[in-house]
C-alpha cells in the first residue's frame, strides 16, 4: 500500500468520524426518544426536545442577565411554576426562609411564620387515601432526566363539611357536596390540546 492509498484511507475514516458517526448518533438518540414513554416532550419532539434540559439548567443565568428574574414572569413567576409543578409532579414541598420579592411596595403580601400551623391543626379531611403516581427523579444531567413512577398513596386535602360548596342546595333531592376546590390551573399547549384546554373551561364555567 503506498503513501495514496494510505492517505486516502485516512481521509476515508476522517470522513466517517465527520458525518456518518453524528449521522448514525442521531438517527439512535431519536429513536430511543420517540420510543420511551417517561417525556411527553421528548416522544413528540426527538432529539429537539432535550435542548429543554439545556434551556432549564441555563436559565437562571438568562433570566438574570438577559430576561426576567425569577420573580418577574407573567401571567406566573418562575419561583410559581417550579412550586406548582415539584409539588403536583413530585409531591414536594418548597420550604423557605426568604424572598426575592420586594416587601417595601404596596399590597398586601403573605409572610413565614416562624411557627405555622401544622397539618393536624388544619381543618381539612385527610381520609380516605387517594392510589396514585408519583415522579421519582434518578438522575438529572444537562441533556436529559431520568425519571421514573412509583405507585403511592397521598393525603387528599379535602374541605371540611363545614367549608364543603353545595351544588342544588334547596334544588334537588341529593345535593352534590364539593369536597375539594374547583379550579383549572394553566396548561400549555404542549400538555393538552386547545380542544382539551377548551372543553375544561366550558366545562369550569357551567360549574361555576
């Protein structure tokens, strides 16, 4: 083999390292995307999805330079979406000492106490469990999350019979007693479709 034969071995393999190994790297990463059922996000979008996981790990550092900090957002801020979705995804609750807000304005804010009240003391009904899932995080890197679901039983947080809404008190002969708070939270798009997202409205404004 001379030194032409050699060289264009060389430049052979060059060009397989170059495109056919991204290529063939891809064309994996997507089908085990579109094939893994814990990402809604990364299943309808593979590959493209996992620049989320960039997105989140780099955006505090975006917000405060470049956009918003985590106070800021609207119609929620980033500190109101992460405790909505780490307390209804992973049943977790947020606990803190301080605030990024600025108390010196005007309004009416809520403060910590340094004694709250503890769950016993609350009146609301805890029984019977409710069977449900709960997300359980393994490990969370910069272009993925490994998670996983585990059958649990939860406390409900339901209303007292003294602060339970009556629907048809006085109207019917059962009256339906709302044992939980009726409310629609915002969803995203790429949740629910806008005809998911349209249909739970009409149906919150005829219960309301």
């Amino acid at each position: 083999m001379n030194w032409t034969q050699i060289l264009l071995v060389i430049i052979f393999i060059l060009m397989v390292a170059v495109f056919v190994v991204p290529i063939g790297f891809y064309f994996w990463i997507s089908y085990r995307d579109a094939r893994q059922k814990e990402h809604a996000v990364l299943r309808n979008y593979p590959v493209l999805g996992r620049i989320r996981y960039i997105v989140e790990k780099i955006g505090p550092e975006l917000r405060q330079y470049l956009f918003l900090n985590n106070e800021e957002g609207k119609p929620f801020s980033r500190n109101q979406y992460e405790s909505i979705v780490k307390s209804g995804k992973y049943k977790e609750r947020i606990t803190s000492f301080g605030s990024e807000r600025n108390f010196e304005g005007s309004g009416f804010f809520l403060k910590n106490a340094m004694f709250p009240t503890q769950r016993e003391d609350l009146r609301i009904v805890q029984q019977p469990k409710i069977s449900t899932y709960l997300y359980k995080i393994d490990n969370e890197k910069l272009l993925s999350r490994k998670e996983h679901s585990e059958k649990a039983d939860v406390d409900p947080y339901y209303l007292s019979e003294h602060d339970q809404i009556i629907i048809g008190k006085g109207r019917c002969m059962k009256p339906f007693h709302v044992k939980g708070l009726i409310g629609q939270s915002a969803m995203s798009y790429g949740s629910l479709g806008k005809n998911a997202i349209t249909a739970l409205s009409n149906g919150l404004g005829l219960v309301l």
